[in-house]
C-alpha cells in the first residue's frame, strides 16, 4: 500500500467538502481577554476579538487564579511527578476535589486529565462495577459519552435527542431487574437547548436507574453557586454522578466527575482512564480550585455574560440571522454549507478582526453547518457592535438566507 497517497487523498476529501480544520495560531494578552494576537501565515500580526473561546466568564485572567497558580508552581515546580497512586497526589489535588464535592453537593469528587477522559473512563467502567449495565444514551449526546459507553461494551440504547416519551418505552421494554443508568446532557453545546432533567429524572426513579449527566457547559454558568443546570433546576440532589469541566467557565483545564463517596473510589479503583495517567500539574489544580471558589459567590459574572448572550442574540435576530435560540448562552448562526460556513469564518477574520471557528461535520450533522458565539462578560458594547455590523455586512455580501432556522 501506498501510505502517502492514503494520506493524501484523506486530507483531500476534507478539503473537497469544505470541512478541511485550519487552526488559527493566536496569543491571549493577560487582562484583555477577549483581545488576543493572531499570528498570520506570512508571519505578520494583527489584533483580533476572540468570539469562539470556552473561557465563558474570563477565568483564565482572574489575578486570584493566576496568584494562586504562582504560588503553587513556586511550591512545588511544574508538574505532579507521577499518577495519583504514584506520589502525584497533593494538597491541592485534595483541596480542588475538596471544592468539587463541595460545589455539588456530593460526598466526593475525582479530577481527570480531561471532561472527556473523564466521561470516557467513569462510563466504560461503570459496565465492570454493574455487571450487565444497559446504558440510555440520547441521541446528540458528546462525542466522549458515545465513546465511553462503546467502548465499554454491553447493552446500549440510544433515544431521541431530549424525547422522554422514548427513553419510557426503551426503559419499559427492558428487563426491570436489569442494572440501568441513562446518560444526557444538561447543555448540548451545538444547539444550546437544555436536557429534561427533572422528567429523566422521574423516570429514573420509576424504573430504578441510575443517572449520569454531563454539565460541561453548565459549571460556572448556572444556579445560585454555578454548580450547573441541575443546580438551577433543583435537581442535583437526584443525579447519581455528574460529569463537568475546569477548562471552560472555570478557565484552566481538567475534567471531574462528583458522585457519593462510594461510587468515586470504585471508579478510581477500577477505570484505567484514570489509573494509568499522570495527575494535573499542581499550579493547574491550584488555579482550579481557586476558580470553582470564586465562582460560588460570582453572581455578577454569571449575569453579565447571560445579559451580553440576550442582547447579541436579540440585535443577530433583528437583522434576520438565522439564530437557534433556546435560551442558553450560546449563540449558534445557521449557515447550512460547510464553504460558505469557513468563507465567513475567514471574511470575519480577515476583513474585520474577529475570530469565530467555523463548526461542520462531523462535531455537527451535515447541512447543519454553523457559526457559534460565546459571548463573556467581559467582550463589551463596542466589540458587540462591531460584531452584528460585520455579520450583516457578509451576510449581504454572501447572498445566505436570512431567518431560515430559528427556535
């Protein structure tokens, strides 16, 4: 075999259906987020407004996130020296964990190297701790849940996107004495809708399953204490293990899951995910722990973020954009092509300084193609602004539908 065609041609279907990831080589400026440096090809530099990062609430240049990283990493050096059973377990390991129980109203918490791993790990285990598990997985569940629960083997069942009138028929037609855990999510970061927790949750309890949800775009975000969307709803109480995120509202990296006491040890016992990889640097979970503790009395950022998603979806809306609202912070534009979806993407950047990813297949369904916004306290009226003049300005130009998706 040709290894080098094989690659080759690869890479050219991508580039063929306009779905081909370039990756914009940029610099974050502390205390100016959402500026940022954008590193051109040619070698040249232009000022830019991120309009695409995760950092939601500017974590990532919080000075108590930042000092209390400082003070780790001049405590103890750069990384943790080894897994959590081989001298890589600190105090600040504990002291984040410690904050993660404590944010969810759980007896533990475990800290990954990622969300994903972290989903990956604990569903793929749970088929060793419940012999003969069948999972219930909705449909637009993340990559990393789809992944956990295959690679896991076992029994699987997968119901329609939010449908709990589906999840009752796949559950009633199962033996009642079987183990059960349905996994969702609490926010699906494409669309931006919300899960049925409360209705899944009444289910669960009907047919004695456990529960799994992901609040990966939902810690920091939502509730009295931005503990997530169950927070908010009143339903956290009756998740048996919630999965989240350090690297998105919280703004530094790691993943979590917080569960009773019992559940973590045998997941920390039992998953390889977690058994067999070195644990976060130190500074990493310092600056962690420090920003899962502000956050729990931060109202204000929970707020403006939430008040800046309103006023760009409402004034995108007012143009005639296609915008699938269902309420969250994010802001999804329909665009439907995956061309014209990176045109934009590169007319935005080039022409006015604003740098928004463009989202194709396979992270969303083809003909689905979009842009996604993620509005921050932090981006203000003028950056707003100049944002729906640009975004009016190529839609003309492009020649696109105007409101041909909206929610």
């Amino acid at each position: 075999m040709d290894y080098e065609a094989a690659l080759d041609a690869s890479l050219q279907r991508l580039h063929d259906e306009g779905r081909y990831r370039t990756f914009i080589d940029i610099e974050r400026r502390k205390g100016h987020f959402p500026q940022a440096v954008w590193r051109r090809p040619d070698g040249t530099e232009r000022d830019i407004t991120v309009w695409c990062g995760n950092d939601y609430l500017g974590m990532g240049q919080h000075p108590e996130v930042l000092a209390a990283m400082h003070e780790a990493l001049d405590a103890t050096g750069a990384g943790s020296g080894g897994t959590r059973n081989i001298s890589g377990t600190t105090v600040y390991h504990k002291r984040l964990e410690a904050e993660l129980a404590d944010l969810h109203g759980k007896e533990a918490a475990l800290v990954f190297s990622s969300a994903y791993i972290a989903n990956d790990a604990t569903l793929s285990t749970l088929r060793l701790l419940f012999p003969g598990l069948i999972i219930y997985s909705d449909a637009l569940n993340h990559a990393s849940m789809i992944e956990g629960v295959r690679r896991g083997g076992g029994a699987k069942r997968i119901f329609r996107h939010n449908d709990v009138a589906h999840l009752r028929e796949l559950l009633a037609a199962d033996d009642p004495a079987a183990p059960k855990l349905i996994a969702f999510e609490s926010i699906y970061s494409m669309d931006g809708d919300f899960g049925p927790i409360a209705a899944i949750c009444d289910l669960a309890e009907e047919f004695n399953a456990l529960t799994y949800i992901d609040e990966v775009h939902a810690v920091g975000m939502y509730g009295p204490r931005g503990a997530g969307v169950a927070e908010r709803d009143g339903q956290m109480h009756r998740i048996d293990i919630i999965n989240a995120t350090l690297a998105k509202a919280y703004g530094v990296f790691g993943g979590y899951i917080a569960a009773s006491a019992r559940m973590v040890d045998a997941v920390r016992s039992y998953a390889p995910g977690f058994i067999f990889t070195t644990s976060l640097p130190p500074a990493v979970a310092a600056g962690a722990a420090a920003s899962v503790r502000i956050l729990k009395t931060a109202q204000h950022l929970r707020d403006a973020q939430q008040l800046h998603a309103r006023i760009l979806k409402m004034r995108l809306k007012g143009l005639g954009l296609p915008i699938i609202d269902h309420g969250s912070h994010i802001v999804p534009v329909h665009v439907g092509d995956p061309v014209h979806c990176k045109m934009l993407s590169d007319m935005l950047l080039d022409q006015y300084g604003i740098y928004v990813q463009p989202i194709n297949f396979p992270t969303v369904p083809r003909g689905t193609e979009r842009l996604r916004f993620t509005p921050s306290p932090v981006h203000d009226a003028g950056q707003i602004d100049h944002l729906v003049k640009a975004m009016d300005a190529l839609w003309r130009h492009c020649a696109l539908n105007r409101a041909e998706v909206s929610a």
